[in-house]
C-alpha cells in the first residue's frame, strides 16, 4: 500500500471521527485490543500475534521446547497431541501442577491445545483442561459427510453446527473457542463451505482455523476468504502447500510449505488479515514426513526456520 494511499485513508477516517462500542468477545480475544468491525486497510499499527505449535518440534521434550519460543517472537504455546507431537500426553506424564510452573518459568502460556484425535464432539474434559490451563482456543477438525457443494453442503453445514450447540454451551462455561480447520477429505474442504460456517455459526464459540494449505493456491482469492470469514477466524496458519507434505521428499522440497520458501505470494493473505484487523492467532506451520518427527534436525534449526518465515511475513506488513 502506498504512502498516500494511507495518509488519504487516515484523513477521511480522521474526518469522519471515530465510532467505539463494548463487546463480549470469546476469550482468544481477551487479550488483544477491541475489534474493529470496519475497514481498517490502512491499520498501521496492525501486527500478528503469534503462537508456535509444539509438533514443529516433533516429539521433543516440551521442557526444551519452551526456551525456544521467545526466540520465535512468541510467548505462547499450542499443544499437539500424537501422531504429529506428543507434548499434549507429555502433560499428562508431567501433571499439571509442574507443567504450569515451567511455563510460568519461562513467561509461556498455553494459548491453544490442538486435538485432532477427539474431534468436535469429544472435547468435554479437553475444555476443562484448557480453563485449567487458562487457555482459550481449542483446534480440531470437523465431522460430517464430504464432498458435497451448494445447497447440500449448506444443510451439512447447518446440520454440523446445531449439532455443536450444547458443546458450545460447555465451551462458553469453560470461556474456549472451538475452531474447526478446514481440511482435505472433510466437510469442511473448501472456501464455500468455511463461508457457511461463519453464516451459520450459532455462536462466537464456534470458529474457523484457517489453512491456506487445504485450499486453492490462489493468494487472491485466499484474501477474499479472509475478508469473507472477518471475525470468524481464530487461527491463521501461515501454511502453504509446496510439493505436499504426504510423501517422502528432500528436506528443500518439504520446506516448500514455510511461507517465504514456496511459491504462495502471503502479501494478499497479509492485507486481508489487516484489512479486517485481524485478533486471532497466526502459527508459521508445516508437517514433515514422517509425522512426529521435528521439521528440522535440532530445535535451534526448527527454531531459526520458524524464525525465517516469521521475518518474510514481517517483511510483508
């Protein structure tokens, strides 16, 4: 965006004068500035807010894991659970009590505990956990025929999410927000139906994790997504798809799927996301192949290429 382009946009905006409203915002919002609910393209003081994903670090013990995230530029954890890390069932070994007092060691929250494995309707006790925790997102997968478009995927989606409801409730008791990522094979696989789950949601509870990775490699339209599903989205992984992450390839080509590294231009993405100012969380992310390995050989190397695309998308704001 030009120098004028902004300095324009700020003399209307500042001519028009500004317009503030108190909200309930689910908790992965508690921490972050109020939300604008208008166009803020030329937001200058917009930033991402990030969040590591402790299977970037495969199996390793997440006690080594902790020190490396300030050196990501984040204070905040999000715990994977087998096959692709084990730090969730690390917990469990660990017990809470002293889990908590290595995070509060290193200034590290749990800001997200990720759990594929139990799916959208299982999540009773992992939402306890997280209040526990003092956690307020919880990521997982969505459940429900695929395949489908139009009218048939609209109803699916509408089925999904009545069927949420009473999940939700416990998720509002427990002050979490369950965020379904769109995935291959899914019902939610595409663009249209992340869309009718942010019509239809029946509550800020329910939210979206986006993957650009499952979608369409088109940075335009994945920045009219972002723009379409606004304040719906609470994770943003900054994933692009590279030569895939399902089969064996030569470490140059798996770090394809880094942001910076393939071919997906982010700029679009990163202006959508400004554009809506956005307040969820963003994961610089990739999957090797095996799963549960880390995604290079030793933490400070994982660390330094999370830290790479942390500096390519910076590089874009």
């Amino acid at each position: 965006m030009s120098r004028e382009t902004l300095l324009t946009r700020r003399h209307l905006l500042g001519a028009a004068g500004a317009i503030s409203a108190a909200a309930v915002v689910p908790g992965f919002l508690q921490a972050s500035p109020a939300v604008s609910r208008g166009p803020t393209t030329g937001n200058s003081e917009f930033r991402l807010k990030y969040s590591v994903a402790s299977c970037m670090y495969g199996y390793l013990y997440v006690g080594e894991i902790l020190p490396e995230l300030s050196k990501c530029g984040s204070k905040h954890l999000d715990l994977w659970p087998k096959r692709h890390g084990n730090q969730r069932e690390q917990l469990d070994g660990i017990g809470e009590e002293r889990f908590l007092a290595m995070l509060n060691q290193q200034g590290i929250s749990v800001n997200c505990i990720t759990q594929y494995p139990l799916g959208p309707f299982r999540l009773k006790e992992e939402m306890a956990l997280a209040k526990r925790l003092g956690c307020h997102l919880i990521v997982t997968g969505g459940e429900g025929p695929k395949g489908l478009s139009g009218d048939e995927l609209k109803k699916a989606v509408q089925a999904f999410a009545e069927k949420m409801k009473p999940h939700l409730e416990t998720a509002d008791e427990c002050d979490v927000t369950i965020a379904i990522e769109n995935h291959a094979s899914n019902l939610f696989e595409t663009a249209d139906s992340l869309r009718y789950l942010a019509e239809c949601r029946p509550s800020k509870r329910l939210a979206v994790a986006l993957a650009p990775y499952h979608l369409p490699q088109d940075a335009v339209e994945l920045g009219r997504l972002i723009r379409d599903l606004r304040d719906s989205i609470a994770m943003f992984y900054a994933w692009q798809h590279g030569n895939g992450c399902m089969t064996k390839l030569p470490k140059d080509e798996e770090l394809l799927q880094l942001p910076g590294r393939g071919t997906l231009d982010f700029k679009p993405l990163l202006s959508a996301l400004r554009e809506i100012n956005y307040q969820g969380w963003t994961e610089i992310f990739m999957h090797p192949v095996p799963r549960g390995i880390p995604i290079m050989e030793t933490a400070e190397q994982v660390t330094a290429e999370i830290v790479r695309s942390k500096d390519y998308l910076e590089s874009l704001l």
